[in-house]
C-alpha cells in the first residue's frame, strides 16, 4: 500500500509539472505546494443492484483537489463525466489510469474541473480505487500570478 501510494504520487507530480509547463507556468514555483501533499486513498465498492436505474452510486461533484488518479477493479463501467450538460460514460480500459481534473487545477478554461458522478451496475459488482492528491496544509491556493491577465489582454 506504502508503495502503491508513493507511485501514485510520483505520477501525480508528474503530471502537474507537465500541466503547468502547458500553462506556460515555471513547474518549479508551484511543485512546493504539492510538497509533503495530502493524499487520500479511497477504495469504493459498488455492488449490483437490481434497481440500478432508481439509485446512484456517487453523486454528481467535482473533486476538491488537484487531480484524482482513479484505477478499476474490474472493467464494469460506472463513472461518468458531464459534458454539455449530457452524462458521458467514461469507459474503463484495463491497466490504465484515469484521470480527474480537481477544482484547485482549474485555470482559465484550459483546465476544467470536472463534473462527475458514478452509477452502479444491474449485474456486476464495481471496484474503483482513487488516489485524491491535494497540496499542503501551508499552501496558500488561488490563481497563479503569472496566469492573470487583464480584461483584453491576450
Ligand atoms: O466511483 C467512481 O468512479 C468515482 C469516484 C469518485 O468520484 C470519488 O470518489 O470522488
Ligand atoms: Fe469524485
């Protein structure tokens, strides 16, 4: 679990350095905010119910965080994103790592938030374990000074 954790979070840094380097912001500046970050491990089980059209497995949120990395179980689909205001099933492909964009990555429409909830199955049981990656309890959040730009300004 130590392990897993510890790679879960590699990747996460990863991917923040890379994102920001899209922004055209210096990595370097932000990574101490993720440095000794929160990480929150959540292994959720959805079992089958037979009313699965009459109940929700997760209601629709976005994640308060920097990025979620959601791996599945199994390969029964569940999690759904909302996207011109439509329900999009997120298909689940073995081995690979899902990713959620969090509230504090949002960045001025180049990086949404992602609005998602999870349903559950008739038939089939459902286990997705998501590794919530957040900064440091110090940090201070809020938009990134080189990003803010004048009304007009390109
Ligand atoms: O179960 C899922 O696929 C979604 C889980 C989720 O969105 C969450 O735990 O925040
Ligand atoms: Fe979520």
């Amino acid at each position: 679990m130590d392990e897993y954790s510890l790679q879960m979070h590699e990747v996460c840094m990863t991917l923040f350095k890379l994102m920001w380097a899209n922004l055209g912001v210096d990595p370097e500046k932000l990574c101490s905010i993720y440095q000794d970050g929160t990480q929150g491990i959540r292994m959720n089980y959805y079992p089958p119910c037979q009313q699965a059209d009459k109940v929700i497995g997760q209601t629709s949120h976005s994640d308060a965080i920097g990025l979620t990395l959601l791996v599945q179980v199994n390969d029964v689909q569940g999690l759904q994103i909302k996207k011109t205001n439509t329900w999009v099933p997120i298909k689940p492909i073995p081995g690979e790592i899902i990713i959620n964009i969090g509230d504090i990555m949002e960045s001025n429409g180049e990086y949404r938030s992602i609005e998602h909830r999870a349903v559950v199955d008739f038939h089939k049981e459902r286990l997705p374990i998501t590794a919530f990656h957040g900064t440091n309890f110090t940090a201070k959040v809020g938009p990134v000074a080189d990003l803010v730009k004048e009304i007009g300004e390109q």
